[in-house]
C-alpha cells in the first residue's frame, strides 16, 4: 500500500500562488507516475499534471504555462507549483501515484484550492 498526504491548498485572489505538496509513504517502490487531479462538484476528476521518474511531464492545456509539477524521488515527494491562478482553478486537488502504464492507484484525501477573482 501506498499512502498519500497533500498539502498547501488554500484561498488566494486571482493571479496569485500556491504550491501543493504530496508526500507519498509506504510501499513505493513500484511507483513510476505520480500526478495532480483536480475536481469541482458535479464534474468529473481531471487531470492537472503529472510526472514521471525520469520527470517526464505532462499538463493540461488549460494549466500549461502557469503550473511546473515537479518531484523529488529522494524525498518521496510531488510538488505543483500554481501561478497566475484562475477562478476557474478552484477545485479540491488530488495527488495520485502509480505503476508505469497502468491507472492511478493510490490516491491522496484532497485539498480545497480556492480561487477568489
């Protein structure tokens, strides 16, 4: 089992910044991917980015260019940094962590971010 703990969400106005931090714990050895989900009510969960061991990254179109996901495997750790945020950001964002190829297994509780304009 793998275990989950975001961090760092909040209320902040339009055009600021938050960054979001996932510690992973527990059985990781096979994790390859790990990622940030976003989701508002009545939606589906979406995805934000994600990244690789290697860190390969991979972002939403309507992120690119404001959110870097990064990782530090040493520390077991996924940060997104968020820039020149949006309201249309407010959601409660999910770290996620899997095998390579396969779907997200592992899945933190969530943190409000909240994006006032």
């Amino acid at each position: 089992q793998v275990q989950l703990v975001e961090s760092g969400g909040g209320l902040v106005q339009a055009g600021g910044s938050l960054l979001l931090s996932c510690a992973a714990s527990g059985s990781i050895g096979s994790i390859n991917n790990m990622g940030w989900y976003r989701q508002v009510p009545g939606n589906q969960r979406e995805l934000v980015a994600d990244i690789t061991r290697g860190d390969s990254t991979n972002y939403a179109d309507s992120v690119k260019g404001r959110f870097t996901i990064s990782r530090d495997n040493a520390k077991n750790m996924v940060y997104l940094q968020m820039n020149t945020l949006k309201p249309e950001d407010t959601g409660v964002y999910y770290c996620a962590a899997g095998e390579a190829g396969k779907p997200y297994d592992y899945w933190g509780q969530g943190t409000q971010v909240t994006v006032s304009s």
